[in-house]
C-alpha cells in the first residue's frame, strides 16, 4: 500500500469527519459552519483530482463495463455536491456576505442538497467499503479468513443498521430528504453526544446498504488501490 493512497483514505475520512461537523449548523456557530463546509469542499476537491482519471474515462463507460452503479452514484454525488456548493455561497453570512443574495429558496436547496449528499456520500462509501477493509486489514496485520471475525462484522453491521432506521426518526432526516415542512430539530442544549452517535449509526446504515447492494448484485468491488487497475 502507497503512502500516497494511504493519504487519500485519511483525507476521505478527514472530509466525512467535516461534512458531520457541518451538519451540526445548531452546535457550531455560522462562522465555523461555514468554515469547516468550506474545508470539506476543499478536500472534495483534492479528492476528485486524485480521482481525474476516473472521471476521464467517463465518456468510454459502455465499453470499459464499468459498474453502473457507480456511474449513477458518482454522478449522484456530482450534482448534490454542485447544489451544496453553489447554495452555500448564495446563503452565507460570513465568509462569502459580499457575492450572497440569501432567500428562502436558496437555504431550502441548501438543507435538501445537505440529507441528500449525506445520503448518497455513505451510499458512496459503502461502495468503496471493500477498499476500507482492505486498508485496515493491512493495517492491523490481519490475514486469511477467520469465521467468527466474519459473523461478528456482520452482527456489528445488522446491529448498525437497525440502529441506523431509529437514527433516521430521532434526527427527523425523512421530512428533510423529501423536502416536507418539519418543526423536529435536535436540542445540542440537551444532548450533544447523542446527535453524532445517530448521525454516525445513520451514515453506517447506509455504508452497509452500499457495500451489500454491491456484494448482492455480484459486483466484484475494487479490493486493492485504484492505479493497479483498469477500471
Ligand atoms: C459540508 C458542507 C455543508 C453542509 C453539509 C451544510 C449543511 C447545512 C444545514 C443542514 C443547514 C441548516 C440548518 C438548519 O436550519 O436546520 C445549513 C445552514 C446554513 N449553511 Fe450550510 N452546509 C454546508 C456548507 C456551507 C457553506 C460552505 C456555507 C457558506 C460558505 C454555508 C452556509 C450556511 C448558512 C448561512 C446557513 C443558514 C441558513 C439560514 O438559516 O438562513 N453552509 N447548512
Ligand atoms: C466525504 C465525501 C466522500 C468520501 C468519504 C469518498 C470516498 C471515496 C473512496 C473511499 C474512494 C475510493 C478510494 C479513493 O479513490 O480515495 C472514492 C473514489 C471516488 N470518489 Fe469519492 N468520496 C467522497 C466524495 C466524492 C464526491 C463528492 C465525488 C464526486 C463529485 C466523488 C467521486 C469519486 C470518484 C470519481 C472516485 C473514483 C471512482 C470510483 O471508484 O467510484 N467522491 N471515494
């Protein structure tokens, strides 16, 4: 494993770390939010330059039978991303005050486009879940099959998931994605902890719904770093 991939993988989780961040808009102050939402873009950026090639070969897709799935969801993410992005800028209040022009269509693309990338970007992870793995076997010198390791991922995952579904009610993220008016938001006076442990049981549901959708449609996912490979 490349130090340089190794980077890359710290700097996804970096990313996923500031997209979370910025989902806590009520815990953080409007500065900060916008800070750490522009960091995260930054590192999205540095992410889909190291990703360049990818997005090159985009055009010869029918031929190179890359996997659908990760076409739609990579494209997904491109226009959600692009949404996040502009809107923020339309919306700020600190950073960007001089170019915005707020309004309440702009905020609401905002927050839809916020659920929506965060839906798609575990969705996005799961994918990639095999790589991940990988990396940590590696890491922590595990090698060859173990099946109660195997039966206690898959527990730890089930355990996520069901987990995840109660996330989804306690953080009101359904009225959210379908842009449905809400008056259920989460009390940070309260209860800090909580939030983030939902926020990342709901992340995790989605991760295991991308990494078994791919293992269900008999994808092989991509195990090792993406420059040993064609696709
Ligand atoms: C990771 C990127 C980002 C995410 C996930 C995100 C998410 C959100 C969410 C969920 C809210 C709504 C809070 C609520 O009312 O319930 C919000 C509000 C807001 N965001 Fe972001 N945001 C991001 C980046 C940015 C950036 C880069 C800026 C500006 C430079 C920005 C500016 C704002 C402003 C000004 C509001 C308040 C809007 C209002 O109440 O009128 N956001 N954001
Ligand atoms: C926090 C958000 C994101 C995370 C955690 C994430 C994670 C990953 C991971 C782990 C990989 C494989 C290893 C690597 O190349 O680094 C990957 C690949 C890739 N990502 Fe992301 N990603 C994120 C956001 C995005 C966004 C917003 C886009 C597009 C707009 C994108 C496009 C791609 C592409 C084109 C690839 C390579 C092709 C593929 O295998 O899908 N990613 N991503």
């Amino acid at each position: 494993m490349s130090p340089v991939f190794l980077t890359r993988l710290v700097l996804d989780f970096v990313a996923v770390g500031f997209f979370v961040m910025a989902m806590a808009y009520w815990w953080l102050d409007n500065r900060t939010h916008e800070l750490v939402g522009t960091v995260m873009f930054a590192l999205l950026f540095l992410h889909n330059v190291f990703n360049r090639r990818w997005w090159g070969r985009l055009p010869k897709t029918r031929r190179a039978s890359r996997p659908w799935i990760t076409v739609v969801l990579n494209l997904t993410l491109l226009v959600s991303m692009v949404a996040l992005m502009s809107t923020s800028v339309l919306v700020s209040q600190s950073l960007f005050r001089q170019v915005a022009v707020g309004g309440a269509t702009a905020r609401e693309i905002h927050i839809l486009a916020a659920y929506w990338s965060l839906v798609v970007v575990a969705l996005h992870l799961g994918l990639h879940w095999s790589i991940v793995m990988n990396v940590a076997r590696a890491i922590l010198g595990i090698s060859g099959k173990n099946a109660t390791r195997t039966l206690a991922l898959r527990l730890a995952s089930v355990g996520i998931t069901v987990h995840g579904v109660h996330s989804s009610f306690e953080l009101g993220i359904w009225p959210r994605l379908l842009n449905l008016p809400t008056m259920q938001f989460w009390d940070f006076n309260e209860d800090t902890v909580g939030f983030f442990i939902h926020l990342g049981s709901l992340l995790g549901s989605f991760i295991v719904l991308g990494h078994y959708t791919i293992v269900a449609i008999g994808l092989r996912p991509r195990r090792t770093e993406p420059a040993m490979h064609p696709n």
